[in-house]
C-alpha cells in the first residue's frame, strides 16, 4: 500500500500562514525601495533645474528671475515664471522657442505641455479639476519668509526665530526683477548655504499634513482648489506664512497652500545655489531653516 503523501489541511494552512508572513515582511521593504527610488529621481529633477540656472548666469551674468509681472496683482500684465525661463537649459529649447513673452503665460499654448522634468514622482498625478487640465509643475521659488503674518509670525515674536532687521533680511534667493536683480556675487550668505529651489507638490488640489482637504458645500464634499499649480504661471511663486506641528516651529509639508510642502516621507528637497541638493528634515529648528532659507541677511 502506497503512503499518502497529499498535504494535509494543517500542512497547507501552515504553508499559507508562513508565504504571509513573508509577504508581509517583503512588501514594506518594496514600498521602502520604490520611495527611495522615487526621492533620488525628484533629486535628478531639482539638480537639473539647478545646473539649468547657472547656465543661465553664465549666459546673462545673473539668475533668472522667480516670476516676472509682479508689479500687478490682475491677471492683465504680462506674467512668467522662473520655471519657462530655464527651459533652453533644460534640453527644450524648442518649447521655449514657441512661447511668446510678449503674452501672459496662459495665452501661450506652448506653456500647457507636461513636462517630467518640473514633476516630483512621489507627488500624485492628479491634472484634472472642474474640466480643465493643469500642466503641474512641483518645484518653484519661496520668495520671502513673510514674519509680519500667517502662523510664522509668533516664531518671530516670542524669540524662536531672530529678527532680521537687514532691507533683504528674510528675502530667499531668487526674486522677482523690481525687487532685486541675483547674481552670484550678490549672495552675500554663500551659494552652498543657500535654498534656490523648493518642492510645492500636488497642486492645484489642497494637501495638509498628508491628507488632500476637502470642503463641504451644502452638505457634499467639495475639493479645494488652489493657485500657481502649472509649471508656467507666475502665481507658482510664493511668500512662507505657515507652521505647524509643536510649537508652530515645523515651517514645511504642514500645507501645499503656497507653502513648501513635499511627499517624502519626513522632509522634502531643496536644491541650494551652488545646485546640490539636500533633504531636509521638516523637524529642523525654525532658526537653522531660516538661515538656510534666507540670501542676504548674513547668517
């Protein structure tokens, strides 16, 4: 008589508890990989568009500015941001041969392209709202630490942060053309010190802390909307008004409303002027982010 060599039940439920548990140690290795898969790319993106500025110095003796038409609020000026002028560096010298500076950026079909370059792959890939299509862009330029408003204010009040009393005391390194014209030289804290670049990821749709926001309209769910989402408008740029976390003293990824904010797990990448980058963690004291963030205020 031949044995019986068929598993039996317990066998087989043994066999199937053990495959889970090794999934189950497996897949939050695969998902730690691909994060960090997906950080070193959104890495390559911002030192990309980092080198792209310097050669812009090298062509025109300064950086390029972070927005231009600051001087009016409306919509009817002229307008660009610092993202179209870096495009012939970038291997688009094309694109940009096809805008017309002469428009504002949304009368320019050119600008509505989607470029992967300008797109942090930890960021969702969320393009459509109310039927229209945004041509997102997740890197941009934190013009000035704005103390005198929004969250950030008692950080400045109550002595966490130091008062820079300087005329470009809380300015970052790139601004519009009437507030300062940037060069190499004029970076008086030192390029390799300096924040350039910062992530904004997931516009136009509302993130804080993690988690998309939603409004509710009479009574149905409604997503938030939120300006500067495309890689070519001016309203890309921005002031830092926002804190959170203990204290108030976490000064990003507390909202991407206009605001630093990124998906990495723990901080977000910032491309300094010398056009390396750095990951930073959101938990670093206001003081040392502060005088990383600001240009001129000889920290």
């Amino acid at each position: 008589m031949k044995p019986n060599t068929a598993f039996t039940l317990v066998e087989l439920l043994v066999v199937i508890g053990l495959i889970a548990v090794l999934l189950g140690l497996l897949l939050p290795a695969v998902q730690a990989a691909r994060a960090t898969v997906r950080k070193l790319q959104c890495t390559n993106n911002l030192k990309q568009i980092g080198l792209a500025a310097h050669y812009y110095h090298n062509l025109y003796d300064q950086f390029p500015p972070s927005k231009w038409g600051i001087q009016d609020m409306s919509d009817s000026r002229i307008k660009h941001h610092v993202l179209s002028f870096l495009l012939p560096f970038l291997e688009q010298q094309s694109l940009h041969d096809q805008i017309d500076f002469s428009k504002h950026w949304f009368d320019n079909e050119a600008t509505k392209i989607r470029l992967p370059v300008y797109l942090c792959p930890e960021s969702p890939k969320q393009f459509q709202y109310n039927n229209y299509e945004y041509f997102t862009g997740d890197y941009t330029v934190a013009e000035q630490m704005q103390r005198t408003e929004g969250k950030i204010k008692p950080l400045f009040d109550n002595g966490i942060a130091t008062q820079r009393n300087s005329p470009y005391g809380l300015y970052g390194m790139l601004q519009p053309p009437n507030e300062k014209i940037v060069s190499i030289a004029s970076v008086t804290d030192g390029l390799s010190r300096t924040i350039m670049f910062s992530e904004c990821a997931a516009r136009p749709f509302k993130y804080n802390i993690g988690r998309q926001f939603v409004e509710f309209a009479n009574t149905e769910p409604k997503q938030r909307k939120e300006s500067g989402a495309d890689w070519a408008s001016n309203r890309a740029a921005f002031y830092v008004h926002e804190s959170c976390g203990a204290g108030g003293t976490q000064l990003f990824n507390c909202t991407n409303q206009n605001e630093i904010y990124s998906f990495h797990y723990g901080g977000a990448n910032f491309c300094y002027g010398d056009g390396t980058v750095h990951f930073l963690s959101e938990t670093i004291h206001p003081e040392i982010f502060i005088s990383t963030f600001t240009a001129y205020a000889g920290d």
